[in-house]
C-alpha cells in the first residue's frame, strides 16, 4: 500500500517543509483580489479535514481548515493544479468528494 502526499517546502532563510496526504484533501481553491487579476494571477488553497484553533485579536478562538497555501500562480497553472488534484482526490477516496460536502 503505497502513502501518496504532496510535499511543500517553503523558506529561503528559514526552510520549512509540509507533508499533506491526498485522502484528507477537502478542498482545492483558486481565489484572486482585483490586483491578481490584472497581472493573471491566482492563489491556490488545498484545504484538509483536520481542523485548528485560530486566536484573534479580540481573544477570541475560532476553528480553521488547516492545509496549503500557494501564493501567486498564474491563473491557467493554477486551474490546471486544481483540476488534477480534484481528479487525484476522486480516484483516491471517492467516498469523500468535494460535492458531497463533509
């Protein structure tokens, strides 16, 4: 049985490295503001099911989807990633599509 994943690795300075399994993958993201948009950028999220406690400013805790952030892709780059994952996550874990929610 193999464990497929995506690795991250960020950081010029201080280097960090992410491991995010295909299974959990709840959801692939493409989302752009308006200055994206003028130079054909867009920002890819892969959201997973595990969750976190995210503290705000006013003290107060909220829960958050914990996953991948990827920053400035250009916009056919990034629904290209998006559409392969989806395909990747469908044949992984069919049970657990995006379309059925959680």
């Amino acid at each position: 049985f193999f464990f497929f994943f995506i690795l991250h690795r960020t950081g010029v300075l201080s280097k960090q490295e992410n491991h995010l399994p295909y299974r959990p993958i709840q959801n692939v993201l493409n989302t752009y503001c308006i200055v994206d948009r003028m130079l054909g950028l867009s920002k890819v999220t892969i959201q997973n099911a595990a969750q976190q406690i995210v503290a705000s400013s006013r003290g107060q805790s909220t829960l958050s989807g914990s996953g991948i952030s990827l920053p400035w892709q250009p916009y056919a780059k990034a629904e290209e990633l998006n559409n392969t994952l989806n395909d990747i996550v469908s044949k992984i874990n069919p049970q657990n599509s995006s379309s059925m929610g959680l």
